[in-house]
C-alpha cells in the first residue's frame, strides 16, 4: 500500500486530474455507503475540493490480493493506471475560529474498502495526514474529529496529544491534575456549534452539551446524507481493540440518538514523532502477536 496526500486539489489539480481523484473517492465510497452521501469532498458541488487535504490509500494492483469488490472496481474502470484506491481521510482547516491562535484541523471523512476494515487502517491514515500538514505548521496546530464511530475516536485520542474528552483526560482530572478543558477548547466547540453545523453535517435541532462535549441528536435528523454515518453505537464492529477507552467514549453517547462526540486534540512536530514511535511499537507487537497464533 502507499499513499498519496492531496492538498486543496480543488485549487492545484487540473479538471481532468480533479476528476479522477473525484472518481477514486467516489469508488471507495460506494462500498461503504448507499447513496453515498452528497457531502464534504464526495459532495458535486464544484467547489467541494477547494479546501480539503486528502489522503489516499491505494493498494498496488499487482501486489495485493485483494478481495472481489476490488476486482469488481477495476472491471468497472475506477482504478487509477496500476493503482487502486482503498481508503482515503479527507480532512479541511476551520478559519473562522476567533481566540485561537494555532490552526485548527478538522478530520472530516474517513472512509475504507470492507476489505481493508480492521488492517489498522485508520493508524496508517492518520499518521500520513500528520507527515504532511504538521510540516505546513510546525508550531502546532489543533485537530479536532466528531464521530459516533467508536474505534475513529479512540484513534483519534491516540494519535494527538492533549485529547479531551479523553480516558487520560478524565483521570487526570480526576487525580487533581490541571484544569481541562482550557478556553481554547470552548472557543472551537463553540465556533464548531456556531459557524460549522452545516459543514460538518450537525443537524440544526442537535444540542451542543458543554458537559460532555458532545451534539446531541447531531445525526438525528431527517437528512439523506446523514442517514449513512448513523451507527449502532453498541456495533462491536466499529469498537476499538483498547475496551476501556470504547467503554469511556460509549458511555458519553445515549443509545439510538444520534449523538457524535467532537474530540479535540493538538499535534506539532515534536508530538507527531513521539507518536509516530508509539504506533510502530504497536505495529511490531501486533505483527508478534500474529506470528504466534
Ligand atoms: C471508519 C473506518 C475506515 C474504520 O475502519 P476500521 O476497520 O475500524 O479501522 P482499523 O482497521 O484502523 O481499526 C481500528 C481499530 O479497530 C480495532 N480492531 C481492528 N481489528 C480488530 C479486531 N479484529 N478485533 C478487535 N478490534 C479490532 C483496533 O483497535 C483498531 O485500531 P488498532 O489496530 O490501532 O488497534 C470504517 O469503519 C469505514 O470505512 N466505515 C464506513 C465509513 C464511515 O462510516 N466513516 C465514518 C467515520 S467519518
């Protein structure tokens, strides 16, 4: 597999080059939802690629043996040359967040091919994402994910630094550590409550509950392109491998209601190398653990 980051290809591609990440994504797409959802970068508005940083996964035709839906995408010419697209986390930068002086990064859409589930996909994204825009910021910038999707929060926790709400977060505000959340926090929830709704698919009607930083009834609404992104949050197959964080984040969203926790955490070069360390330990006792079984 290899990777490719695409920054504001709206403004850097040429329209045929446009087109055919716009069909890559749109492939990719197709075997998770039906419709797909006329949003962020799968959106037709001609704008929609304007402002996003997108990574693309693509798995090496020759290489991998991949499963049938694959073949099945390269017969119906949604390959790109030898390549094939198989995941992609498609993410925009908040402007308009007054009080905060570092950037704030929104991790928008995440999405893979069934036969790339549960690879450690999300991991190899993120961390591509990071490689690329931390260096436009090196000072650091703030990032922030809003999901339902259990194993999307507990990456997201993983990969940033400073996570709220977070398991660590709770303990240390539970054993008298600092204070969290600081105002930085509030002012991109609020900017996010305010400015972003539309944006970032929160229904009109959700509440935005300060307490536990989450939107209430955010999905739960009567809107054709958030029909895909409701999930049964107690589905294990969108839980994450580390139980008592899936139990921390589980636990602030109410059963069927459509709520979506945002998450928001911080990254500059430093962190992004801590972490970047921290995952490959990971990845190497995970690969030992494989070759014993
Ligand atoms: C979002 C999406 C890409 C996540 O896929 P995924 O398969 O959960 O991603 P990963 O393979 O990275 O797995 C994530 C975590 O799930 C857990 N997991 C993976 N395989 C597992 C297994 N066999 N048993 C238990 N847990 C497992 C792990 O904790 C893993 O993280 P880790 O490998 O770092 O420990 C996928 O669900 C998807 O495409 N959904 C449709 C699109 C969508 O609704 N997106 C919404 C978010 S915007």
């Amino acid at each position: 597999m290899f990777f490719r980051c695409y920054n504001r290809p709206g403004l850097t591609l040429s329209l045929p080059e446009q087109q055919e990440l716009r069909k890559e994504l749109l492939s990719v797409a197709r075997t998770c939802f039906n419709p797909v959802p006329d949003y962020q970068c799968l959106s037709s508005r001609p704008d929609a690629l304007d402002d996003k940083i997108i990574i693309v996964a693509y798995a090496e035709a020759d290489s991998m043996n991949f499963e049938e839906e694959t073949k099945n995408r390269r017969k119906d010419n949604t390959s790109h040359g030898e390549h094939c697209a198989v995941a992609f986390t498609s993410t925009l930068f908040l402007d308009d967040v007054p009080g905060v002086r570092n950037p704030v990064l929104h991790t928008g859409l995440t999405v893979a091919i069934p036969s790339v589930h549960r690879t450690g996909i999300l991991a190899e994204l993120f961390a591509q994402l990071f490689l690329n825009v931390v260096p436009m910021h090196p000072e650091g910038m703030w990032v922030t994910t809003l999901a339902a999707v259990l194993s999307s929060l507990v990456q997201s926790e993983r990969a940033l630094a400073r996570s709220y709400p977070s398991p660590s977060a709770k303990r240390s505000m539970d054993n008298d550590g600092p204070p969290r959340p600081s105002s930085e926090y509030y002012s991109i929830a609020r900017a996010i409550d305010k400015r972003y709704r539309a944006q970032l698919l929160i229904s009109p009607k959700a509440i935005w509950d300060e307490e536990s930083f989450v939107f209430r009834g955010s999905l739960d609404w009567d809107n054709q392109e958030a029909d895909g992104f409701k999930k049964d949050v107690d589905d294990k197959r969108y839980w994450h491998r580390d139980e008592a964080s899936n139990v921390f984040f589980r636990g602030l969203m109410r059963e069927g209601k459509g709520d979506e926790v945002l998450l928001i955490g911080f990254v500059n070069e430093e962190i992004l190398w801590k972490k970047l360390e921290e995952l490959q330990q990971r990845q190497a006792e995970k690969r030992l653990l494989k070759n014993k079984l």
